[in-house]
C-alpha cells in the first residue's frame, strides 16, 4: 500500500478530480485572476465553475458563441457570437453588447498595459475623471413599468452599471483585440470603446527581394488566432490564405508566389503604446458618453412607448363619440360638440349618451389617471434619467473639446475640435430641447387635467348631482384643447423617434431673432427650433460619431503590417468548413535585452501543430517559432532574429491540442493513435521545456517560393517520453486543453464526456500540503 502511494506521488501532475459532464465542451479559458472555468458547450450555452467544479452560473445568448476570452483583471468575460457581435457579461449578467464585425467573431484576445498610469518621466499623469467633482452618478437606463429585472438587453436594475464596473479597468489601458471570419480585425479600449479596424487582406506586406523590394498580399484569407504583447506594441496574427505578389520596385519580374498555407503576421500596433495617455483619456470621456447616449436612447423609447398607452386610452374611450354622432346624423365633430355643451347651448342626443351611457364619471377619472398620471411618469424619466445624462454628455463633450485643442498631443490621434465643437453645441442644443419638451409636457397633461375636470362637472349636471366639490376649470383652456390638442398630439411628435424627421413649423420672425443672438454668443445652429426632441438627440449622436471616426481612421491607418511568415502549405479546401489547427500564441518578458520596453520589453512565442498532408518528409511534428517581431527598429524585412523547431510527437500519439504555458513552457495534449471512434483509448499530457530547445536561427533567402518550416526538416527533434514530464490520461481527449499560466493548472476533456482538472505545480501543491500538515 505505501509502494502505491509512493508511485502515485511520483507522478507528475496532481489530478485534482475526474467527473463527469452531461454536455461536450468547445470552449474553454480560466479566469486569470481566480480559479474560475468559463466553458461554451456545443449547443453554445456558457457555464462558469470553480476550481472543485460547482456551477455559478450558466447562459444561453440565443445566438451561436464563436469564441471567448476573460479581461485582463478577471472581472468580466467577452464573447464572441457567430453573427459579429461581442457580448461583455459579468456575474451572468449583460453588460453591453456591441456589434463591430459583420460576421462570426473568430477569435478574441484581452490585453493589459503593464504599467499604471502614473507619470514617473513627466509626461501625463495619472489621468482624473472630473466628472464626478461636479455631478452625482451617472443616470441608469429607465424600466419600463412592469418588466422583470434581467428582461433588459442594456443592463439590470441592482447591478454596477458598465461604467462603475469599468472604474477598475480604467487604472490601466487595455485593449480588446477581435478577429472575424472575413479577415476583419478589431481593436476597443476597455473592451467597450472602438478604436480601429483593419482587414488583412488590405494590407501590404513589405518583402525584400533582391535589390528591390516586393509588395505582397493575402487572398482568401481566414484568421484563427490574434495576440496582443504584453506592452501592447505588437499584434502577431495566425491565419491561412494565399500569399501574391502585388508589386515590385524596381520593376523585375514577377515574384513566383502562390503560397496557400498557413501564415502568421506581425502587426505593428506601438502607437497603443505611444499614445495611451491621450487614448485612455479619449476613451473614457468617450466610452461613457456612449453609455450615457443609451440612457437617453432607453429615455426616450420608455417615455414614446408609455405616452402612446396613455393615449391609446384616450382614443379607445372617446372614439364611442364620432360613431354616436355619425348614428344621429349629426354632422359635426367631438369637438363641436364639446364646445357647443361649454357654450350653454342644447345637448345634443349623441353627446348626452355618450358622457350619461358611454362614458361616465369612472370613465373620465379612469383616462384621467391614465393620462395624467403618464405626464408625471414621463416627467419623472425626464429629471431622473434623461436630463442627467444630457447634462452629463454636454459636460464630458467639453472635455473632449478641451483635449482636442492640445494640439501638439490629440492631433496625432486625430481628435479634431472643429467636430467636436460642432458636437459640443448639439449637447447644449439637446438640453435646450429638453427644458422645451418638459414646458410643453407640462402645459399639455394641464390642458387635458382641464378638460377632464370639466367634463366631470358637465356629467354631474346631466344627472342632476351636486358638482360643488369639483376641482374648477379654465374656459379659455378648454377652447384651447378643443381647437388644437383634442386630435393632436404634441408629445408624441417630440419623443417618437422613428417620427424624429417632422420637422416642427416656428414662423420666420421667430428664426431671425434667433439668429441676431449669434452675435451675442448663441447657438451658431439656428434650426434646432424647428427639430424635435428625437431629432435633437439624433443630431447629437451622429456628430458626436463624426467626431470619433477620426480617432477610429486615424489609429487604423497607423496599424501596418511589419512582416508575413509563410509557415508551411495547406491544400485548398472545396468547403465552407474551417480546418482545425491547434495553435498558441504567448509572450514572455525578455530581461536581457535593453532596448525601449516598447520594442522588445517580451519575446513572441508561437506553437502550432504541422498538418500532416503539408509536407511528405515532415509528419506528426509540432512546430514552434521566437523572436518573430523582435528587432522591429531594423528597416530590413528580413527574418534574421526568428528562431525555429520542430518536435516530433512520440510514436503512438498525436496532438489534440496544445498550450504555451508559463516559464516558456509548451503543454501537449496527445492521444494514442490506436483509440478507437468510442473513444475507449488513453491519452497523455506532457510539458516541454522550450528554453532547452535547440532553435535554428531562420533566414529567408531572396526567393519568397519557400516555406519556413521547410529549412528545419534536417534538425527535427524527437520528443521521448521517458524524458518529459508526463501524465497518463485514462481517457481518450479532444479539444479544447485549458491551461491557465498565473493558476498552474490544466483542464481536460474526454470524449466519452468528463472533465479531468490537474494540478501543474507538484512543488507548490507539495508546499501546501506541508503546512497543512
């Protein structure tokens, strides 16, 4: 018995526990704070479970989940879903979803700047909201009266709003980095704001050939992987395509490429880095007037929605009227009617079964609520959540404006004042608008108050009752309603917004004094009496979008493609369905060199597994190359700092699935090769040490008709079991392997449906359990 257990501890890896799971598993990512598991099942539900497998949570966004990835501080979770959009949740909940892809969202990387935002070298320091000097917090979107918390697509009633949540991430400057199918990637600050986007199929490649240098670019490109280094300079990019010459200078012959395989790009991404000050600033003004926007959005869908229930009401009761009247064959109107009753003349009969038979006293104080009580609603949504945010937006504006006349530090990131004083005055505009639509808000539930209060007394007298007690009403405002508002609905027309372009009809008299105010610091616009509510806000949106597509164009032109490496052929493929190449890319600090953090603070690691049909002498091998962006001061393309190998998987297993782990370490998942389509066989999970790799340093010829790979067939490596670390799986395994560097451990998942999680530091386990002990 204590033989057993001592061959049982000599095992590498812990396993942890082995249990069975009711559904199979496509996605798999730890959080890199906590021992929390986030997994996508086939049927694209997303589980959360702690390190001893209890369940906290589980999701189903209703649309196929595409991929997944964990913010840099462990606090929220972006999924990627087939139709583009990406969707941040935390704790269960929806965040916000945002939609910057027109197709399946491939791959997602969540990257954060190593350094805080403190100024040790005199240039920015930290950067201090002010907002919060000046006003209290932020506006939550309204409810609409009767629906469930959580029925919300924005965000749910006793949860942090995003913009509490992302306080956190807001000390550090991170970047969420996105790949779709079509070979668009693109880049959002905080994970919310978007700041740039490129395709890979615009780009052009620099390649140097012979004396010249070539352009060269990808066709029919699909992207598999995207990540970020670690000081956010460097983007390296895992895709298959067709590799073409485009151009040559001086004019040569064409260049003979036609290389369709697999490839991995370098993306220079420094400005990230360079101006993280002034993006982090830019963004988080940004990023909450967008939130804000929704509020005001939400705001004004609430107050159209709830205002058209109120008059529906309205409507229903009093249509009864004009079919009484029609019936009688009277000839005139409601309104007729009404003002006839108000000026002491003879009841008709239709107007008298209509208020004694129809309607009634109940009946009147029934739509009386209902109306006026709507008014007071929609007033409460106006001082609660839409003028806050309106106030907030006009102040977060002129920040922006502020910022953008520093010129020297915001041009270069394209934050243009003209657009954003444009969009600072339509802020302004929308407060003006919204102390216009609470005036007549305001006079219009009076004006129906008026009425209703009237005919209250009109029914009384029909029937003969004491009217005394009755609230009195205004005569000339009666009229008023009568002649204007009955059939009319002013509300509605300033709050619909999809009825946001009728324009409202102010007389010219009006517009010239108006305009004699410019001259007196007024609105330099002098249209906007003639824009309702919704149409305000919508002219606030779309130039407070202007303003930040220069931002967005800018950062997007300055992120270029520094070098393209063909990896190794794949054959072309006749389907719609993606091939499955398990691949990894990491990023390992790099203290020996002593350049800018910037250009080589990490080292690019990248492993991948080597299609067998790509080469006939090259079988079963996994490759893995370094060093690809590194010397990026150097103006030659060529790849003279990338090293390479090749390990060759031991005979009897081949590679599931793989994982750059921590200590540049490289995990295998590996299954025997005799298993069987029940997935009855044995499996194994073995750790190589890569730093004690014999890496051939790569230089690439002036012929570009060559594959990398191809110039590492004579110096493969063949890895030995009995010489690594590894662990037997009792269970055959498929995709994908979890590994999570800053936790140690590893998850794995067997075909036959169970979750195997193993402990990857024997030495710390071993500590532990001493002092437990």
């Amino acid at each position: 018995m204590e033989s057993e257990e001592g061959e049982e501890s000599s095992i590498p890896f812990q396993l942890q526990f082995d249990k069975p799971i009711p559904f199979q598993i496509k996605i798999a990512e730890w959080n890199p704070e906590k021992d929390l598991l986030a997994m996508v099942t086939e049927d694209s539900k997303i589980l959360l479970h702690r390190f001893n497998w209890q369940r906290l949570w589980t999701i189903s966004p209703g649309r196929p989940v595409t991929s997944l990835c964990w913010r840099p501080d462990g606090k929220a979770i972006a999924v990627g879903l087939e139709d583009g959009t990406i969707a941040l949740h935390d704790n269960g909940k929806l965040l916000r979803s945002l939609k910057p892809h027109d197709v399946a969202v491939v791959c997602l990387n969540w990257e954060e700047d190593g350094e805080s935002n403190t100024d040790e070298i005199g240039k920015v320091s930290a950067y201090e909201d002010r907002t919060s000097r000046f006003f209290p917090p932020a506006p939550r979107a309204p409810k609409m009266p009767g629906v469930v918390a959580g029925d919300s697509s924005f965000m749910d009633d006793g949860e942090d709003s995003l913009a509490e949540l992302s306080n956190a991430s807001f000390r550090k400057f991170n970047v969420l980095c996105s790949g779709d199918r079509d070979g668009s990637i693109c880049f959002n600050i905080f994970g919310i704001f978007q700041i740039g986007k490129i395709n890979i199929h615009e780009l052009s490649v620099p390649v140097a050939y012979l004396d010249g240098h070539a352009s060269c670019k990808l066709f029919n490109a699909t992207i598999y992987k995207v990540a970020l280094s670690k000081d956010l300079c460097r983007l390296v990019v895992m895709c298959t395509g067709e590799f073409r010459d485009c151009d040559i200078e001086p004019k040569e012959e064409k260049l003979n490429v036609d290389l369709h395989g697999l490839h991995c790009l370098a993306m220079d991404t420094s400005i990230f880095w360079k101006r993280k000050y002034e993006l982090h600033q830019v963004a988080q003004q940004a990023s909450n007037i967008e939130d804000l926007t929704e509020v005001i959005r939400e705001s004004l869908s609430v107050m159209s929605k709830q205002w058209a229930d109120a008059m529906k009401t309205f409507h229903d009761k009093f249509h009864s009227l004009s079919t009484l009247i029609t019936d009688n064959g009277l000839e005139s109107s409601p309104q007729e009617e009404f003002l006839s009753l108000l000026g002491g003349a003879r009841i008709s009969p239709a107007l008298n079964q209509f208020l004694v038979n129809s309607l009634g006293e109940v009946g009147v104080k029934r739509v009386l609520k209902s109306v006026c009580g709507t008014g007071k609603e929609l007033q409460l949504v106006v001082l609660d959540h839409l003028q806050p945010a309106a106030e907030i937006i006009g102040f977060r504006m002129g920040e922006l404006r502020g910022l953008s006349r520093w010129r020297a530090r915001y041009q270069g990131i394209g934050l243009d004042e003209r657009l954003l004083d444009e969009a600072t005055e339509n802020a302004g505009l929308l407060l003006v608008q919204v102390q216009r639509f609470m005036m007549v808000l305001s006079s219009v539930v009076q004006q129906f108050s008026n009425f209703f209060n009237w005919l209250l007394k009109s029914i009384k007298y029909l029937m003969q009752e004491p009217n005394d007690q009755l609230m009195s009403y205004n005569s000339e405002l009666l009229v008023v309603f009568l002649k204007f508002l009955y059939d009319q609905d002013p509300v509605k027309d300033l709050v619909d917004l999809s009825e946001a372009d009728d324009d409202i009809e102010i007389d010219i008299k009006t517009i010239e004094r108006v305009r004699q105010l410019i001259q007196f610091g007024g609105f330099s616009d002098t249209d906007f009496l003639r824009r309702t509510l919704a149409k305000e806000f919508q002219h606030m949106e779309s130039s407070f979008k202007r303003a930040l597509l220069m931002p967005f164009t800018t950062i997007s032109r300055k992120i270029s493609c520094m070098k393209l490496l063909p990896l190794c052929p794949l054959q072309l493929s006749t389907t719609q369905t993606r091939i499955t190449i398990p691949m990894s890319i990491s990023f390992y600090k790099n203290e020996l060199c002593a350049d800018t953090p910037c250009e080589s603070g990490y080292t690019d690691y990248i492993s991948f597994q080597v299609p067998d049909e790509a080469f006939p002498d090259i079988q079963n091998c996994i490759g893995i190359a370094k060093g690809f962006k590194q010397n990026s001061n150097n103006q030659s393309n060529d790849y003279t700092s990338l090293e390479a190998v090749l390990l060759s998987v031991p005979n009897g297993y081949h590679c599931v699935d793989l994982s750059l782990y921590k200590d540049k370490e490289l995990v295998l998942l590996m299954n025997e090769t005799s298993a069987n389509s029940e997935g009855s066989g044995e499996a194994c999970m073995m750790v190589v040490q890569t730093g004690d790799l014999p890496f051939i340093s790569i230089s690439r010829s002036s012929c570009l008709n060559q594959w990398e790979l191809e110039d590492l067939k004579s110096s493969i490596v063949y890895l030995e079991m009995e010489n690594e670390k590894v662990r037997k799986v009792p269970h055959s395994t498929i995709a994908p392997l979890a590994v999570s560097a800053s936790r140690g451990v590893a998850c794995v998942f067997a075909e036959r449906r169970r979750a195997l999680v193993y402990i990857l530091e024997e030495d710390e386990d071993e500590e532990e359990v001493s002092e437990d002990k």
